[in-house]
C-alpha cells in the first residue's frame, strides 16, 4: 500500500470515579490521519488540518508525528519514509480526548502502511507516548480511541486494559463549552493526596459500574457516575459544571460528569431520546453560565481507529 487513511473517534475519559483507569469511544465526531510512503527516510507532517493553525508541524512535538514514529519503532521498520496529513475533526482542549484520536489514527495508519505488523491493542503503547508528551501519562483517551467501547485501564507500566461490556440501548449526550482547557492545566490543579473516605467511595463506585454494565442494571451504572476526587477539584475550572451534571439528572439522565479533563460534560442515558433531552438541558445550563455550548449524542459501543 502506498497511502491509508485512518479515522479515530472522540472519547470520553474517567466516566466520574474512574480517573485515568476508564474510557468510552464515541461514534463521532473525530480525526482522520492519511499516511503515505514516501522515499526520504523519517516521519514528516505535510498538513495539519481543521485546527485552526495551532498544532505544530513538527512529527515529534505533534501527537500523531510522535505515534506514527513510536509505532514505526515498536514495529521495527527502519529506512522508510512516511508522510502524514492530520484531518481534526475534533476540538482541542474540549476533554473529548482530541490528542487521543490524532494519535489513535495516525498509529492505526502507519501500522496499516507497513503491513500490519502489530495488533491494535500493541498499539497502545505508541499512542501512549505521545499521550505522555503532550498531556499526561494516562491510557484512559488513547485505548479506547484504539480499540473502541468501553475500556478499563488497569495499568500503563506494563499496559493491562480490559474490556468492559455495555448494556444494549444505553447512549450518551456530550455537551462542549466554547473554550478551551489544557489537559495539562486541569491536571496541575488535582490534589497529591486523597482522603481514605473519597478514595473509598470512588473505589466502591467504580467496582459497581463495572458490575453493572456487566448485569446491565441501569439505576446502578448511573449511581456510579460520581467522583469524589477529581471532578470538585476541577469544578473552578468548568464554569456552570454542577448546574449542567444537575440539569442532565433533572431531565432524567442516568448519571453525569466532566468528560475527562473537561471541559465537555457528559450524561449517560437509557436512549437516544432521553440523551437528546438531557443535551438541551445541559446546553441551556452552560448558556445560563455565560457559555455557548454544542452537543453529539452517541451509542456507547461504537468501534474504534479503523481505516476509512
Ligand atoms: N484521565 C485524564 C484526565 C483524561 O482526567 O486528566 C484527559 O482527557
């Protein structure tokens, strides 16, 4: 093959008590990575587009530059020459996991350039690193943007991650503010230690969720969706956060929070109807705080980083 395009899909990370260990990929929207052979040996980033100029150019400061390079590496293909084109379909900063999905894509890619000398779930480690690079060691984003549905991330040294099964008809709604929040910002503000009670309840919480997305009880899966760790933490951060969580509830949302670093909040809901109901709430909550907000509704078992 001499060019493949690869899409990965936004993903919404922590799911409330599961800070850095889960992650959910959604249907869309997402990136689109296109990479080609080319004779000059090295990984180039001709165009980065649909990011309004910000993102860097260079391979090994871009997240898609740095998995394509650290895939190649894990692969053990040395002496080729790729370029690649990264298409964001995501907004950066919005806690939809967009350094995730550029990285997802452009790894889903090159491997498939190359053959397909690794599996998806190898290719966790690449997108790993340039997760590392850019925002934080944490493999909550990139495994699922990978390997699509619900992930848990039970360790990154080594990699462990398990697959979680989904309860039919369940769907989320993704509300995302009009501004953007570093990954890094919203990380420097978590406490360094944790009170034995909350770690308790997010530990109970996130060993319930699992449970229920196993039997399927809905009322349970939504009850877990609480943190008692992170999100208050980050609560300056995401003007309006309590009042759009409480609007998503009063609309009959199953359970609601921060979508990963934020400041996207997300609700899990019984059905499409009900997550469309839940999103209107959710947008007029944040307009009530002064922000303009948009929102995708998704089905939660959506598949991950494949090639288009
Ligand atoms: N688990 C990460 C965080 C996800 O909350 O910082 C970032 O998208």
């Amino acid at each position: 093959m001499e060019s493949v395009t690869a899409f990965a899909p936004a993903t919404v990370a922590n799911l409330g008590p599961g800070f850095d260990v889960l992650g959910l990929a959604l249907a869309a929207p997402g990136d689109t990575v296109t990479a080609t052979r080319t004779g000059a040996p090295g990984v180039r980033i001709t165009a980065v587009e649909g990011d309004g100029g910000v993102l860097p150019l260079e391979a090994e400061r871009n997240t898609a530059g740095i998995a394509a390079i650290a895939t190649l590496a894990r692969a053990g293909v040395t002496g080729i020459g790729v370029e690649l084109i990264v298409r964001k379909g995501l907004p950066i900063g919005s806690g939809l996991g967009s350094s995730a999905a550029s990285a997802a894509a452009a790894a889903c890619a090159v491997n498939l350039l190359v053959g397909s000398p690794l599996r998806k779930s190898e290719l966790v480690g690449p997108c790993l690193e340039a997760e590392a690079a850019v925002s934080g060691r944490h493999a909550d984003n990139v495994a699922p943007a990978l390997l699509g549905g619900l992930i848990l991330v039970r360790s990154v040294d080594p990699i462990d991650i398990v697959r979680v099964p989904l309860p039919d008809g369940l769907a989320i709604a993704v509300v995302t503010p009009a501004f953007e929040l570093e990954t890094r910002t919203a990380r420097a503000v978590l406490p360094t230690h944790v009170p034995l009670a909350d770690l308790v309840r997010n530990t109970a919480n996130i060993g319930a969720m699992i449970s229920a997305c196993h039997s399927g009880d809905l009322g349970l899966l939504g009850r877990c969706v609480t943190d008692r760790v992170v999100a208050p933490a980050r609560a300056a951060l995401v003007p309006g956060a309590p009042e759009v969580i409480a609007a998503a509830l009063d609309r009959g949302a199953l359970g609601a929070s921060i979508s990963g670093a934020g400041p996207s909040v997300f609700a899990l809901c019984r059905s499409q109807r009900s997550a469309r109901e839940s999103a209107g709430a959710m947008v007029e909550a944040f307009a009530a705080a002064g922000l303009a907000a948009t929102y995708t509704i998704s089905e939660v078992d959506c598949p991950g980083a494949r090639q288009i």
